[in-house]
C-alpha cells in the first residue's frame, strides 16, 4: 500500500566472510607492527605464516582498510581525479605552543568478527587527542563530524593530514577553509610528517584494542572513548617530562591542583 520495497524493509546485511576478517586482522598487526612494510613485505610475512595469499589479495584488503606502507612513492604528489592536494607546510617549523599545528589520519580497528575505523585530531605539540570519531566505513561524513566537534573547542593555525581521498575531497577542504585554517598535506618522500599519529595508533591498539578484542561497535565506541580520555587525562608521556598531554595541552598541572 505505501508503495515500499519489501526487500529492502527485511534487509540484513551479510557479515564479512570469517577468512577475510581474519587475515585482515593480520595485516592490521603486521602493518601496526612495521607501518613502513608495503603489500610486498606484508605478503611475504603472510606467507611465511602459511597463509595462501598474493599480492593483488592483500593490495585489496589494505585498500579496504584504508592503510600503505610509510615510504617514498613516485607521483605520491598527484592527486586523485578532481581532489586538490595543498604543500606541506612544516618542514623546519618550531612547534611552540597548543593548537599551532593539527594532525589527523585513519586507522583501522579490528573486531571479533568486523571491523570499524577510527578518525583522530590530535595536538602535535602536546599530543592531545583533541576529537574522535568511529565509523564502518571510510566515507568523509565521519571525518567531518570529528572535525566539526574539533572546532567547536578550538581551532588551528595549521592541520596536516596525508593524500587520502577523505582529506583531499572538497567537503574536508571547504570546512577548513570556511574555518580559516592553514591546510598541510604530506609531501613526496616525507614518509613519517603524520609520525605523532602514527604512535597514537600504534599506543590505542597495543594497549586497548588488541587486548580487549571488541566485538560489537557499541562495546567498541565506549571502550576506544574510555581508552583516549585516559590517555589524554592519565597517562604520562615521557616526550612531555611525564606529563599527560591534556596538562601540557591546558596549561595546568595536577601537582598544583592536588596542592589547591
């Protein structure tokens, strides 16, 4: 009567075979392990796993997990088809204080039997996680939405990101410049310009994901949250004279509090 698809009222969507979950998962630890290793190195290591795999399937599989080794390229600097890439602007820059310079990247994060991907803002001079955001998939509305949340707090005089679809779409590129912020992408053969990320990514999988093996997004968005305020408000980083990074974002000092 209403005129509707009957179809797509019952639709249940198919969960991802258990082999591919699982040797996705694999190269999640592999890469996490060794971001600089390509679809060569991760295949070689597969295969002395005894997992029957080529090239072209783990090409694939990173693509879909939104991840490339760390290394030089040639043409790394072209574009995508109608997607506009900016300079790298922090070559010899001194980072002196908060909100001078952003960086944003992907990760993927693994479930019992799925996966998401995770989206972070953070600091580079005090290593604040400044927003977040998990999605299923890598479409820019994600992205977006941890942006807006980070600019409803503060906003930068430079963000960085890689060459990635998402950070070179015009929706991500007209939100920062409505923003009047300066847009820093990667260069060629500037392997490790998003490095604080990188150990972000390396840090949250080491001592949450991996461990606590998630298995639902619910379980998996309360737990990564958890996760992140305890490494923004608790945990000490040896870079920052063993200070957390929301002390060393904020100007204050827990000692100094406990002492009011």
């Amino acid at each position: 009567m209403l005129g509707l698809n009957r179809a797509g009222l019952y639709y249940q969507p198919v969960e991802p075979p258990a082999e591919e979950v699982a040797l996705k998962h694999r190269i999640d630890a592999l890469y996490t392990e060794s971001p600089f290793y390509g679809s060569r190195r991760i295949t070689a290591c597969l295969r002395r796993e005894g997992l029957l795999v080529n090239r072209k399937q783990v090409q694939r599989h990173m693509r879909e997990m939104g991840i490339e080794g760390i290394a030089p390229k040639p043409n790394v600097g072209l574009a995508t088809a109608g997607h506009q890439v900016f300079p790298y602007l922090l070559k010899g820059l001194e980072i002196k204080q908060p909100n001078q310079v952003w960086g944003i990247d992907i990760t993927y994060i693994r479930l019992l039997a799925s996966w998401m991907y995770l989206v972070a803002i953070i600091d580079w001079y005090s290593r604040y996680v400044v927003s977040w955001e998990l999605d299923d998939s890598l479409k820019v509305d994600f992205v977006l939405t941890a942006v807006n949340r980070a600019f409803s707090q503060a906003k930068p005089e430079i963000f960085n990101s890689d060459q990635g679809s998402q950070f070179t779409s015009l929706a991500y590129i007209s939100t920062l410049q409505d923003a009047d912020v300066r847009i820093s992408m990667d260069g060629k053969g500037r392997a490790f310009d998003n490095i604080f990320t990188e150990r972000l990514w390396r840090t949250v999988k080491y001592e949450d994901v991996y461990i606590k093996n998630y298995t639902t997004p619910r379980e998996t968005r309360v737990g990564v949250g958890s996760y992140l305020e305890f490494y923004n408000d608790k945990r000490v980083h040896q870079a920052l004279a063993y200070r957390t990074p929301a002390e060393v974002h904020f100007g204050y000092s827990i000692d100094k509090q406990q002492r009011l």
